[in-house]
C-alpha cells in the first residue's frame, strides 16, 4: 500500500445521525472494490466524519474516486453536509498491517 485518500466531512447537525449509518453501511460497497487494499470511515465529533482508505497503486486509488461511494458522499452533499467534502490524496510513507 503506497497510496491513500482522506476525506473530512461536514455535516448539518440535523443529519449527523444519517450520515453515520451511511458510513457505517458503505464498508459492504468498499468490500466489493477489488483494489481497495483498507477502508476506515470514522466519527471525529459531533458533525465531523472522515474516511481514510487505501491502494497499492494510483489506478485503484482512481478507480475509488469514481465508485458508488464517492457518488453516495457526492449526492449527499447537497442536502445533509454543511459543505463540500475535503478529499485529499495522500502518499503512504509507512504501513503497519497484521
């Protein structure tokens, strides 16, 4: 694993508890993307998410950019978040995995 995305997502207070379920429920789309090497989606407070995943190359880290999951966060914002998603690419300088 070599390449990585975050994500860090805002969302309308009235919306936290859907957006956590839509969270929790996409790890069954990340599963089915063969090039996803790691998915995480976490809570970090009250209307703040974030989703860290991770590729062996660039094209699967492109190929996730243009899944049902980035799709899912994109509808999404126009209603439930209180702005834009912030996806940043991201270099893996160092990995630990079981």
């Amino acid at each position: 694993m070599k390449f990585g995305l975050l994500a860090r997502i805002e969302v309308k207070p009235e919306y936290a508890d859907q957006v956590e379920a839509m969270l929790r429920d996409a790890v069954g789309l990340a599963e089915q993307e063969q090039r996803t090497a790691a998915w995480f989606s976490f809570r970090l407070d009250a209307t703040t998410f974030g989703v860290f995943d991770t590729f062996d190359d660039e094209q699967g880290r492109e190929e996730h950019l243009q899944g049902k999951i980035a799709a899912a966060l994109m509808d999404a914002a126009e209603t439930m978040l209180s702005s834009a998603p912030v996806i940043e690419p991201v270099d893996l300088l160092g990995v630990k995995v079981p």
